[in-house]
C-alpha cells in the first residue's frame, strides 16, 4: 500500500525586495505585484511505499525540509497535492511544533494531541519518553531555557515514541551527541523493523547507503531521479561535482524530466568554470598561505566577486577597526571549483581578499569553523603556520590562501574570517566576518566526534 503519495507538487515562495513592499501589496490586493516568485518546488512526484525506509538527498536549499513541511501539512503546497496514509510524527528542523514558552511536559501533551492521542493515552506513554530524553528535571522548565542537544533529546524522544505510521526525520540528529545518535539510530531501526514507514533528509551518505530502500535526488526544487541508494549518493555527489551528465539516467529507475534542464545548467556552469581549471597550480600543492598568485586567481575575477557564486548569510556579524577590509572571499574544492560543498577527505582552499585602507607591518589572516551549535571546532592563522605576511601599503589588497584536508564530518558548518594585527604591543582587530558562509561536508563514512583521524585497522 502507498503510504504517502506526493503529486505534482509545487511550492512558490512571494519574496519582497523589502518589508514595506510586502505590505504594500497585502494592504491593496488584486493591484500591483511587488514580489518575485520563487519556486522552492516545482512539480515534484513520488511515492513512498507502507514500510518503506526513503531518503531524500540534495544541496542545501534544494527544497527538501521544505517537502516534508509539506508532507506533515506544517505548510501547504501552492499547486499539487499529498495524500498521507497514516499517523505522522515529524522531527523537522530545530523548532517546528514546539512551542518555546511551554515546558518540555507541556510540549509532550500539545503534541500528543495534535497527533490525536487522549490525555490518559500520552499519560501512558509520558515515562518512556522522559526515559529517551534523558533530560532530568529539565522537562518542567520551558523549551526555550534548553540548549540544542537537549531540545533534539526531547523532540526526537517525543517523535519515536508516540507509536507512529510514518516516521519523518530532517537531520535533526546531527545536533545530538554521538551516544543520543547511535540511540537514535537504533530506535530508528527498531521502528522501521516494526513496518514503520520513515522519511529521512540527511547529509551523510554513510546513513543513507545503510539504511535506505530507495532515495529520492533534490536539486534546486526539482527531482532529479530515485532509486537504489547507491546510486542515487553516486549521482548526488556528481552533481555536487557539476559533471552530472543526462544519461547517467539511463537505467537508474529514473522519471527526471528535470534531466535536460540540470544538463544544461551544469554545461553552462561548466564553461563558467573552465578558467579556474586552468589555473591548476594550487591544485598541484604549491600554494601555501599568503604566497598563492596561481594565474587561477585573477582569472576568475572575470566572473565577479567569488562571494556572489556562493551561499552567503545574511545575518552574518562584522566588525572591526577598518583599516583593512575582507572584500571577498571564496571556499574552492580539491578540483578547485568555487563551492559552499565538500567531500571529506578531499582537501580544499579557503581564499580572502582583504583591502588596506593603510599601511599595516605584519597582518595576520585568520579562520575559523564553527559546528551549528555554536561551538569551534578548528581554525588557524597566518602567524600560527608561521607565514611571513610583510607590510601591507594603504590601497593594496591581498589574498591569502590557506589549503587543507576536510577531515571534518559530513555536517553543515559556519566559517568566520578575520584580519588583525599587532600594534604597539597590543591586539588589533582590522576586520572580522563572523559565520560568514555556510560550509556543508559530505562524508561517505561518519566516525565518533567531530573530526576524523583515519584509522587504519588490522586484525590479527
Ligand atoms: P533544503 O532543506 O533542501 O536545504 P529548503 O526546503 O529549506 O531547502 O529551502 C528551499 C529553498 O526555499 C531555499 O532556497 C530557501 O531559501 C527557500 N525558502 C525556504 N523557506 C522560505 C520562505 N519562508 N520564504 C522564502 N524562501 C524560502
Ligand atoms: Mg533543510
């Protein structure tokens, strides 16, 4: 039996240049149009068979939280529709179905009787959800008092154990620590192996290939393909790559009328791209921070500031003396394309341009990665590596580099960027970009922690 049918859904997002625009337009309806349309969907179709473990994989913002927001009716699909045979429990993004003020108890209970359960029903199952949880007395305090893991402990424990249908699950879990992961992961399966049907979006193609039956390929709000997981992580990471080619297709199980379209965008993309390929030299390791002038540089500021072709956030934090500026920066893959993705293991270049408005002796250029909740996970500078900067005119702009391996886990991660300096013995901030980009891992393989030391195993 089809336990969720996804048909012909599309999902129009009215973006307003500005506020005002939008209340421009609510206050004299059926005159002028102030937004553009964006599609977040288009036309997406897809079945999902009763006990059937689904993946859904994409690049970030290519509409997958969106779907299940459609799919556990938390929004409503412009045109289309979705039929859902079943009880849902959903565990969207950080946030969605709770609410902040109310107590982890108070939570419970709401939830409970969204999902239709009595409240002697939910009295019932109240202990083994605080015993998932974990959180002790935490679950009389309001949510908003809760930090991330601690909220993920409750809303994951709440979703597993209300006996559900249909399982949906948005990387929550990458917020929990490794021990509520692998709980989770075994409650997942337990649940599944109980013929429960489970919906899952996830950056880690090791979960993926482990556990899907099928998954289902997002890009930029448009099926690409489903099929078996292999293959579909294989042509996700073409994708990611830019060489994904049409006819790939062929044989995969695909109904990707998108096919040509994407084709064409990643041929375009392609030839957008080729300067940066010729500029090989840091590809062969030469560049090291500070010294890389590979003619790939200026080659590709025919195209424009690096930071256009890249996810920026908009609520990113600046601050600093101005002296120097961080005009543009750029994070480039092992093949050198202009990227927010990366494969773990591979190694890529973090790259700023920074203007001085004067002359400055001995500037030190700096980064940082943050995981989502907050915490530093690694970061150097130029003085650490033990890179000569010099002195630096008023008017110049320089652009340090700084290459590494990704040994970080397949995860989304915040990069910060800074200049500084010391003046008069003291510690001066010229320019600082906090969680200025978003920086997504892809892993095939996802280790204990945050880091991974590649272990090589024997036994004997
Ligand atoms: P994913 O989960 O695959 O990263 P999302 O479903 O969150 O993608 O978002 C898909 C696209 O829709 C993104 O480009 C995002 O910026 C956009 N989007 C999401 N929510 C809104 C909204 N409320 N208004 C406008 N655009 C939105
Ligand atoms: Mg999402």
């Amino acid at each position: 039996m089809t336990a969720i049918k996804v048909d012909n859904v599309t999902k129009v997002y009215k973006l307003f240049e500005r506020p005002i625009d939008r209340l421009k337009e609510s206050l004299r309806p059926g005159h002028k149009e102030y937004h553009r349309k964006f599609y977040a969907l288009n036309n997406i179709s897809f079945d999902v068979e009763e006990g059937q473990f689904v993946g859904i994989i994409g690049t970030n913002g290519s509409g997958k939280s969106t779907m299940l927001k459609i799919i556990t009716g938390v929004l409503t699909p412009t045109t289309g529709t979705v039929t859902v045979n079943g009880r849902v429990s959903a565990l969207l993004e950080l946030g969605a179905g709770f609410n902040m003020e109310y107590t982890g108890i108070e939570n419970i209970y709401m939830n409970g009787t969204m999902m239709g359960y009595s409240r002697q029903e939910m009295d019932k199952k109240l202990p083994e959800i605080l015993d998932f949880a974990d959180i002790g007395d935490f679950v009389y305090q309001p949510v908003k008092t809760y930090s991330s893991g601690m909220f993920v402990r409750l809303a994951f424990a709440l979703a597993i154990n209300v006996d559900p249908e249909i399982l949906i699950v948005d990387e929550a879990l990458a917020v929990g620590d490794v021990f509520f992961q692998a709980k989770c992961y075994k409650k997942i399966n337990e649940i599944r192996e109980g013929g429960t049907t489970v919906i899952l979006v996830t950056h880690d193609m090791g979960t993926v290939i482990k556990y899907c039956d099928k998954v289902i390929v997002l890009n930029r709000g448009h099926f690409v393909a489903e099929g078996e997981p292999g293959k579909m992580v294989d042509l996700y990471k073409k994708i990611l790559a830019g060489q994904f080619d049409e006819r790939e297709l062929e044989g995969i199980g695909q109904k990707a009328d998108f096919a040509d379209q994407l084709l064409r965008e990643s041929e375009k993309e392609k030839t957008q791209k080729q300067p940066e390929n010729s500029g090989k030299a840091e590809a062969d390791g030469k560049a090291a921070a500070g010294e890389d002038s590979a003619p790939g540089i200026s080659q590709t500021e025919q195209d424009g500031p690096w930071m256009e072709r890249l996810s920026i956030n908009k609520e990113q934090l600046q601050y600093g003396d101005g002296s120097a500026r961080i005009v543009d920066l750029g994070i480039f893959d092992h093949k050198g394309e202009l990227t927010n993705l990366l494969f773990k293991g591979k190694e890529f270049t973090i790259r700023m341009k920074v203007r001085f408005t004067r002359q400055i002796k001995d500037p030190i250029f700096a980064f940082t990665i943050k995981d989502s909740k907050g915490t530093e996970i690694t970061g150097t500078n130029s003085m650490i590596e033990g890179c000569d900067t010099g002195t630096v005119q008023a008017g110049q702009t320089v652009t340090a580099s700084f290459r590494q391996r990704m040994d970080l886990q397949g995860k989304d991660y915040l990069l910060s960027l800074g200049c500084t300096g010391f003046e008069h013995g003291e510690f001066v901030v010229y320019d600082r970009l906090y969680d200025v980009v978003n920086l997504t891992v892809i892993s095939d393989k996802n280790t204990v922690g945050y880091f991974d030391m590649n272990s090589r195993v024997t036994i004997e």
